[in-house]
C-alpha cells in the first residue's frame, strides 16, 4: 500500500485536503518512491522522513511541508504539516 493511500485512510487527513479544497487524485507525494524503497529497503518499523506534498486546487498549486510519520506494523502514516507555500496558476499567453 503506498504512502499516500495510507494517508488517506485517516479522517484527519481528507478533513486536512477539504480545507484546500483538494480531491485525493490532485495530491501528489513527492519522491514517495524513492522513501517507500528506502524503507522496505531497510525493513524499518517506523519511519520520519521530511516531505513535500503537492496539490492542485482552482487557486493553483499548494505544497504542503512537513514531516511524515509511518509505522509498518500498523500500517499507518500521519503527516505533521510545518508549513505550506501557494503558487498561482501561470497565465498562457
């Protein structure tokens, strides 16, 4: 299961995504491949890793920064936010 599906699973995040008024297919977990070979790589229980989030909402786009929280056992990912950041949508000529 990947990192972003185990996000999902918890109230509290999709409550977090309404709050930009984001839909779960318009976030993305940057390099969520690469933390989830790192960590089935080492066979770690937990893990905290920094990460960003990105996501699209009709303002544009928003990253989310902040330090995720998995426990392989449980199966469970908390993502701790410590800041964000809006960048608006480029006007096309």
């Amino acid at each position: 299961m990947k990192i972003k599906e185990l996000l999902l699973n918890g109230n509290n995040f999709s409550v977090f995504l309404n709050q930009f008024s984001m839909k779960a297919e318009d976030i993305k977990i940057q390099d969520e491949d690469v933390i989830w070979f790192d960590l089935n790589q080492h066979h770690q229980e937990t893990l905290k890793e920094s990460i960003c989030i990105e996501g699209k909402n009709n303002d544009g786009v928003v990253n989310f920064f902040g330090t995720l929280h998995y426990n392989l056992l449980n199966q469970l990912a908390v993502f701790e936010m410590q800041g964000y950041e809006k960048v608006s949508p480029r006007l096309l000529p």
